[in-house]
C-alpha cells in the first residue's frame, strides 16, 4: 500500500484535485467567516458597553443620593414620578431626542437631567455617552435615559441597542 501512495505522490497533483482542495478550503473560511460574525461581535460589544454605562450611573445616582441624605445630582429640583428623562452632558439644551422606558420609541421633550454633579462629586469620571447613539443636531444627548416610578424604583437605560435587547438596570 505505502508503494502505491507513493507512486501516486511522485506523479504530483492534477488540476481537478487542486480545484476540489480550493473549494474545499474556500467553504471552510466561508463557513468560519459566518461562525465568526464581526457585526453580531460589534453589536454585542456594544451592549456590552451599554450594560457598564448604565450600571455606573445607577450606581453613582444612588451612593450621591446617601452620601448626600437624599438629595438629587442634578439641576432638576424635584424629578417628577412616570416622566422619562434624557440624560444630557449639560443644561445647554433646549429639545433633547430621548426613548421612553421600556419601549425604545424616540420622542422630543424637555425634559432632561444634567448629572454633572456626579462627575463634580467624584462619583464618575466622565457622563457616559451611548456608543452609537446619535440623532442631528442634539449634541447633549448621551442616549442614556432616567425613569423614577411612583414606588421609588429608578430605571436607567439605553435608547440604542443591539438585536432588540432590551438594555436597562433597575435600583
């Protein structure tokens, strides 16, 4: 047997085996190429990104409220039950584009928080801004919105998301 594996080695390869070994390999990269998914990879990196944002100013919302025996981090002096905010980089806006809770539909409002406060306080480095978020002319926007329900329970969440998942953190 070894005789005539090498017999057939010695006289080299014929070009319907060379084109059955390219496609072979061409189907294997395809198929590594679709197992991969560089978009899904990018979309969940995102999330990903989403997920941290929000957790952290959860997390900093809440210490600067009991660090500072209740009150609120922002210029807004009485956040209003059932109202969406959009948390914004600075008060400088007039109209912010923001999604409601729970449903990701943009809507225009007014009404926004500055948490710069957190920023100010040490409670965050920076005011995270949502990855991909973008809509003309709002440049305050983060894509980040506050809700407060009437039980006391704080929702923050991402208006922008990756495969419809729903991305928002409840204290």
């Amino acid at each position: 047997i070894w005789w005539l594996i090498l017999r057939e080695v010695r006289k080299g390869f014929t070009l319907v085996e060379l084109i059955i070994v390219i496609a072979v390999i061409a189907l294997l990269a395809a198929a590594t190429f679709v197992a991969i998914n560089p978009a899904k990879r990018v979309g969940d990196a995102n999330n990903a990104k989403r997920w941290s944002d929000i957790t952290a100013i959860a997390d900093a919302y809440n210490t600067y409220v009991a660090d500072n025996s209740g009150t609120s981090p922002t210029t807004t002096p009485d956040i209003t039950n059932g109202v969406t905010y959009s948390i914004a980089t600075t008060t400088g806006g007039s109209t912010l584009t923001i999604c409601a809770a729970s449903t990701g539909n943009p809507t225009t409002t007014t009404a926004f928080l500055d948490l710069s406060a957190l920023v100010t306080g040490g409670y965050l480095g920076q005011i995270p801004t949502d990855p991909t978020f973008s809509y003309t002319g709002d440049t305050y926007n983060t894509g980040y919105y506050f809700y407060k329900e009437s039980s006391g329970k704080m929702i923050v969440g991402a208006c922008e998301t990756y495969n419809t998942v729903n991305v928002e953190v409840t204290r």
